[in-house]
C-alpha cells in the first residue's frame, strides 16, 4: 500500500480505494462497493466509480471503509479531569463539586500551558479517529471560574496547524455549586461576573475559510440559567447554530467575527 509522504502533499489528484466507499448522491447517502475518492490538494473532486481522468498517485486503503469525516458535537477536550474524577470517589467528596474553602480562594491549577496541551492532545485524537469538525466541551472543575481567551486562542492555533474544524468559545456561567463543611450541596452566584464573560467574547487567530467559528457557551443550566437566554441575544439571527450542550441551550454563530453587540444585563 503506498502511503502519502511526510508532507502529506502530493501534487496531481491523487486516487484513493476501497472496499467500500461513503458517498452522495440524490440527495442522500450511498456505499461504493469497491468504491473510489479522488482528491487533489485540500478538495475531493471524485467519488464513486470509474475515475475517467489521470492521477498522480493510487493508495489502496484494502478492506476499509472510507467516509466523509464525523462531526463531534462532544469532543471531549480534557480527559485528564476526567481521569482524576474517576480515581477519586464518591464525588461530591473528592473534587467533582467544589467544597467551600475552594470556592472562597478559588485558582486556575493548571498551567496555560497544559490547558494549550489538553486541546492539542484531544484534538490529534478526535483526527485519529475520523472527526474533521468538532466542537470541544471541557470541565470546569478545577479552575478558577470559566475557561478563557488564552486557553482558546491556543487552541484556534491548534485547530489551525492540525487541520481541524472546530467551534471555538470560551465557557461562561454565574454561578455555581458547592459543598458545605456538613455535606448539603449549596449554590453561589456572581451574575456580573458571567455577564461581563459573555460581553467580553473576544474573536480567534489564523480562521481560515470560516473556520474556526464562534460558539457561545453557557455552562451547566443551573450555573447559567439567566446567561442561557442572554446568549440566544448575544449569537447572530443568521444563519446561527442552535444545539444542546453542557446541559444548557447554546447558540453558534457562523464566524469568529461576529460580536454581541446588544447583550441583556438582566
């Protein structure tokens, strides 16, 4: 099988095979038994069967299926807070829910530059395994309050050098939950310091062709319930993308250029 060079450039349509193919047409999806994808630089000009033309290279991929790439509207981009909520239970004792001493003296435990790294990580995994666009979704335990430009900055260069379509916003919320010193779960707010998250949504580097593109981000409904219905004023009429995610309603808008220019302080 021959393999594309280290550059991952080869010049001329370049022809690929296998024993079946996902493709269009009419409207819907169809499988090319023995199919074939014809590409040339960043475009697929080809697919089915039967290619007429010349090609500058043939990689036969054998027993495979070869698709268009997954959209992960989940992408998960912070396995390591994942890890340690696993080794650490029950939860609400051992760092899933922050106890109240934490809350009063909260800080960011990790390093700008292991935030930049959770998002190149995850998103050379999310590749791997055939996801092209995603929108990633992180914890916000374990920070000082939501996540930040920075971090997402890091990760629009990220997204950028790897090659991957992303949604990109920084998580926002007014409040949220903690355990007091005789267990009972309680809740604190600072609803001024997630509206002026949400106004202060700054645009991303290197967007190439649209991408990445913009999404506001609530968190957890109970920490954002009035930043939920802020933010379907702060996303563009159109075109938007609407989704549920982080257990809160969110709305995209098409570009890493468009800003919330009338956002409800109430």
């Amino acid at each position: 099988m021959t393999t594309l060079p280290a550059s991952g450039r080869i010049d001329g349509p370049v022809l690929l095979t296998a024993r079946w193919v996902v493709g269009h047409r009419d409207g819907r999806h169809v499988i090319y038994d023995d199919g074939v994808v014809v590409f040339e630089g960043d475009k697929v000009v080809f697919v089915g069967h039967d290619y007429p033309g010349e090609v500058a290279e043939r990689i036969d991929y054998g027993n495979a299926i070869l698709s268009p790439g997954f959209i992960d509207l989940d992408a998960l981009s912070d396995l390591d807070t994942t890890v340690l909520a696993f080794d650490n239970q029950p939860s609400w004792k051992t760092g899933r829910v922050w106890p109240k001493s934490y809350m009063d003296h909260a800080y960011e435990m990790y390093t700008q530059e292991e935030l930049a790294f959770q998002k190149r990580y995850a998103f050379a995994q999310l590749i791997r395994n055939g996801i092209t666009t995603a929108l990633p979704i992180a914890s916000l335990f374990y920070r000082e309050w939501g996540e930040t430009d920075a971090e997402f900055s890091a990760a629009a260069d990220a997204a950028h050098a790897l090659g991957l379509r992303v949604y990109l916003g920084p998580a926002y919320r007014s409040g949220n939950s903690y355990v007091e010193e005789n267990g009972k779960i309680a809740f604190f707010y600072d609803e001024e310091r997630g509206s002026a998250a949400l106004r202060n949504r700054s645009p991303s580097p290197n967007a190439s062709r649209g991408w990445p593109r913009r999404w506001c981000a609530p968190c957890w409904r109970p920490t954002a319930s009035k930043l939920t219905r802020r933010t379907s004023f702060a996303a563009p009429r159109t075109p938007a993308v609407t989704s549920i995610s982080r257990s809160a309603s969110i709305a995209a808008s098409p570009d890493w250029n468009s800003t919330a220019s009338q956002v409800p302080t109430a």
